[in-house]
C-alpha cells in the first residue's frame, strides 16, 4: 500500500485533507498531533522548560502558544527544539506505520501529516507527497479563525506554496467545499493504488 507524505501551508487546509483522507479508507497520521503528546512526556517537558523557562510550561504542561513565540522569534531556539523532538517524531512515525501496515482491513494508504515535509528533508522516505495549497487570502481568513494572527511569520520558516507544489508529487487545490476537496483527494488515491 502507498505510503504519503501530506504537507501544504498553514491555512492550507492538511488537517481536513488529512480527515478526508481517513473517510476514504486512509490510515492518517498528523504529526502536529504526535509534537503534541511529545510535550507531555517528562523528558521532553523538562528538556523544553530547562531551555525556555517555568513561563513555557505553567503548571507544568507546555504551552504551544508560548513556546511558539519564543522559537519563532529565534533561529537557534527552533532549531535547538527540530534537533530535539525531529528524532522522537521519527520514532513515532514508524511504529504508527508498522501497526498501521497490520492493521486488517488493509488501509487504501498510509498518509502522515508533515507541515515541513521537504524542510525537513524527509519526502524520500515516501512512495509519494501531496501537498494542499490554497488563495493566500483564503489561507489567511483561516489561519485567523483558528488564530494564528502572524501567518508571514510562521510560514516565513516554511518553503513557499509554489515550491512545495512543485516538489510534490500531487498538488490539490483546496479553495471549494469538503466535497469538492473530497473528489479531488479521492482521485489521488485511486492514482496511487495504480
């Protein structure tokens, strides 16, 4: 079964292509939800507040909002945090798969969620990529009704829109309804198990 690497900008809508994706029969994976339960982990908690401060991690759980603003502001936090949790997403992407490979019925594919899929050099490690692009106005209006307010400054890590389609091996426009997005991802899939 194919193994796919979902990437696209924020805004871009990856976490509804990857639900859709799991309706069609997918096995999904988002790795912002693995970055999430990494946080939660004693070592990587202490790793993060030993690096950032008791501010990052009121009450002792870590506040993605407020280590954002940190390592966002600053190349060497972030890059200090990718060497940091980078290894353990890794981990965790391949036991999800092997299980997932398991698992019966068979899954239509193996897709993960990968925001910096091609920055992070890892889209060799996949039969193929999609990457979910959308108007920049529209990723805007969404990033801010989920509010992400600073779209430049979080995308400005991010390659942009135009090379991450150009580096995939399929683009999906995402600037339609749920069902439209749906027929397209549904094309994409019936390609991949060609």
């Amino acid at each position: 079964m194919p193994y796919v690497g979902l990437t696209g900008g924020l805004g871009a809508g990856k976490s509804t292509a990857l639900a859709v994706l799991g309706r069609l029969g997918a096995a999904t994976l988002s790795t912002d939800s693995v970055v999430h339960s990494l946080y939660a982990r004693d070592a990587v908690r202490s790793a993060v507040v030993a690096r950032f401060g008791d501010s990052v991690a009121p009450g002792g759980v870590v506040d993605r909002s407020a280590l954002g603003e940190r390592v966002f502001s600053r190349v060497e936090d972030r890059a200090w945090l990718e060497r940091l949790l980078w290894p353990l997403v890794a981990e965790e992407i391949s036991a999800w798969r092997r299980e997932a490979a398991a698992a019966s019925p068979a899954p239509v594919a193996l897709v993960v969620e990968v925001p910096l899929l091609f920055e992070a050099g890892i889209e060799g490690d996949f039969d193929a990529t999609i990457a979910v692009v959308a108007d920049e106005e529209l990723r805007r209006a969404r990033a801010a009704g989920r509010g992400h307010t600073a779209l430049a400054e979080r995308a400005a890590r991010q390659l942009s829109q135009d090379e991450k389609a150009a580096r995939s091996t399929y683009v999906v426009i995402n600037d339609g309804t749920v069902e439209q997005l749906e027929e397209k991802l549904s094309a994409v899939l019936d390609k991949l198990r060609r």
